[in-house]
C-alpha cells in the first residue's frame, strides 16, 4: 500500500506497518515545516499517554501498546522531516540550523532515539510495567538529548 501526504511525501506502508517515506518532497519549505511540526507534536502527546497509561489502574494494554508502536514508528527515519532548506531561513521554526551543519551529530542523535524506542514497544507488548517505565526513561534521554543540541526553546 502506498500514499502521498499531503505534503507530498511518497509514503509505502510496510506489512510491519513501519512508513517508508522517499525524500520526494514536493511541498513548500513552509509546508514541510508544518507537517513536521504536527508530527513532532504528535510524537509528544503519544509519548505521554505511553507515560499516562503506564500509571493508570488497571491499565489499558492494548492502547499503551499502539501508543509505543507509534512512538517507535516515528524514530524511524527521523531525516525524512529534514530536508535542507526547511530551517529557520524558511520561516519559523524550533529547529536549529546546527541539523544542518552538524549532520552527523543530528544522525547519531536520532540513531539513539531509533535504537531506544524497540525496548518500549517490546515492554508494552509484555505488558512489564517496570520494564515500560525503565524504557520510557531511557527513551526520554534520547528525546532530551537530541532536543538539547537540535530544538530552539519554546518562546
Ligand atoms: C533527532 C532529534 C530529535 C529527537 C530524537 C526527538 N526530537 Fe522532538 N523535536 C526535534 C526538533 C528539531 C524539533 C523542532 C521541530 C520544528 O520546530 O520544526 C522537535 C519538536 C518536538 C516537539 C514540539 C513540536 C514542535 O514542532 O515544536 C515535541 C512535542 C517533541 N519534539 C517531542 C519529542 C519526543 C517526545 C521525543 C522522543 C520520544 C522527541 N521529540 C525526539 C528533534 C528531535
């Protein structure tokens, strides 16, 4: 199965339902900036209802587990939200143009989030709260991290 974003990113949904998007982007820099934004926005709120449900009694397994599959799928491939000239010279933005001229540290920023974000989903699966909570505090550091160094504080 494949799409377009409205973005007009290619997008094919594997059968692990991971989406591999081609840099194909035919939108604006503005519109990259928007689509991004409204990406990262929902990373956020999926990444603290993984941390809501986690707390809750009894818990609700099966929405923390599509909540961490979401938050796994989003740190994969994290590039594709950044291609070259969607920086603060296309218009606001939190996004530092340190992702641009130090590629390989924003590489291996989000290779710590990529590589982070299995644990959580493999704990919601075994539905190993301690085990969620453990993951979702490593995973925050990768978010941390990356925000440090890569996003501009909120004004
Ligand atoms: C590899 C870098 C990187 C990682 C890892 C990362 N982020 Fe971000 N995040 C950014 C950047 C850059 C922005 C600013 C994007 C913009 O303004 O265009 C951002 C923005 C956000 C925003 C605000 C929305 C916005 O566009 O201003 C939220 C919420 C957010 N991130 C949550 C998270 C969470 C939760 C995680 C971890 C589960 C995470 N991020 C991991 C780089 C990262």
């Amino acid at each position: 199965m494949s799409y377009t974003l409205r973005s007009g990113v290619m997008c094919a949904i594997s059968a692990a339902a991971l989406s591999i998007c081609a840099a194909a982007w035919a939108a604006t820099p503005a519109e990259t900036q928007k689509v991004r934004h409204e990406h990262y926005e929902k990373l956020g709120e999926n990444f603290k209802a993984v941390r809501d449900l986690s707390k809750a009694s009894p818990t609700d397994f099966a929405k923390l587990e599509k909540a961490a599959a979401d938050v796994r799928e989003a740190s994969v491939n994290q590039a594709q939200w950044f291609p070259k000239g969607s920086g603060p010279e296309a218009g606001k933005t939190r996004a530092l143009p340190e992702i641009w001229t130090k590629p390989a540290d924003f590489a291996a920023a989000a290779k710590m989030f990529e590589e982070r974000a299995p644990a959580l989903l493999a704990a919601a699966k075994a539905k190993d709260l301690d085990a969620v909570n453990k993951a979702f505090r490593e995973v925050g550091g990768a978010c941390k991290n990356c925000h440090d160094t890569f996003r501009a504080p909120e004004e």
